[in-house]
C-alpha cells in the first residue's frame, strides 16, 4: 500500500495536536481507530508515515473524513472574513451572523448576535444546539442580557463574559428597552468522559 506523503511529519504533529485537543491518550485513539498505540507513536513522532489504509482509520478515531485529516479539501491556512461578510440569519427579533468560515475539522464557532427588546436567542423548551461536551463564551458588546441555563437565570450587563456547558438547555433574552449585542464561541467536547 502506498505511504502517506507527508511534509517533515506534518501529519504526525497533526494527528498529536488533535488527539491532544480531543483528550484522548494515545490507548484511546488505538481503540477508537484500530491503529496500535505503537504505530500511533511512530506516526505521531515522525518517524513513519502511515499507510492510506491506517491514516484513514486513524482519521476515523479522530472523528474526521480522511481529506479532513490530510488537509486535502482546505484550499488555505488562513481565512478572513471581512466585517458584514459572515453568514447571516434572522429569526423574529434575533439576528444572527457566524463569523467563523466552514471549515473541515472545526472545533470552534465565532458568531455575532443581536437582540431586540423582547427577543431571545430560543426558547425554554428548545433542545439543546450543541454537542455533548461543548462549551460556549459569551462576551456582552451592549446592552443587558439574561443567560437562562437550565431553568436559573444569570443577568449580564455590558463587559461581562459568561461560560458555560452549552449542552445545557439554555438561551439569551433581551429584557431590556434597547438592543443588546453580543458574541458567542462555541468550542465542542471539551469535556470527555
């Protein structure tokens, strides 16, 4: 089977990093990926480079698509996304723009929200958006918010920042008489059991 061509180990350091951000020991990748946990180690030190086959399942371990792992499908390293330019949504009195492009393998979400007097981000009985483990930052640009997790309210004034489980029911309300303005980062499963 053909070797994986890689740049001064540059799949290596990438699957190290990843496993690193994920929390999983190099005993855990072996059982999730089926690659043994010495072929992991020669991998992830550089001194081999994996086989299709083995990159593929290590990719899977990781939870990525193969060309995700390899980089295969991202046509830059660096993506600006001018002020205005993200992605932009609108429901009822809350304007949403995602700031953070599409990315393969993205493990984290910038966006940029804006509510009305009266508005909220969801609704009380709406399920929770993120995966199991994510965490969410909240900064407060303007305005005043209330972040409802799980039933208990948490009032924010202008400066605050606020992180919390976001695999938690929750959402933001506007309770205020002018509009308040505010960005989010969603990173996904921090927490690992």
């Amino acid at each position: 089977m053909n070797a994986v061509a890689t740049e001064n180990g540059a799949v290596g350091t990438r699957v190290k990093a990843l496993r690193d951000s994920m929390g999983l020991s190099l005993r855990d990748l072996a059982e999730r990926s089926g690659v043994s946990a010495p072929m992991l180690s020669q991998v992830e030190r550089g001194e081999t480079s994996p086989t299709l086959s083995v990159a593929g399942k290590i990719a899977g371990g990781l939870e990525l698509s193969l060309s995700q792992l390899l980089r295969l499908d991202e046509a830059q390293h660096v993506v600006v996304v001018a002020k205005g330019e993200g992605r932009a949504t609108r429901r009822g009195g809350h304007a949403v723009e995602e700031l953070t492009p599409p990315l393969p393998g993205q493990r984290a979400d910038v966006s940029r929200h804006v509510l009305e007097p009266g508005s909220a981000t969801g609704g009380p009985a709406d399920p929770p958006m993120h995966e199991p483990g994510a965490r969410e930052t909240a900064l407060v640009l303007n305005g005043s918010l209330t972040l409802v997790v799980d039933g208990e309210d948490r009032n924010l004034a202008e400066g605050d920042t606020v992180t919390f489980d976001a695999d938690l029911p929750h959402h933001f309300e506007n309770r205020s008489k002018a509009s308040a303005e505010f960005v989010a980062v969603v990173a996904a499963g921090l927490r690992r059991s």
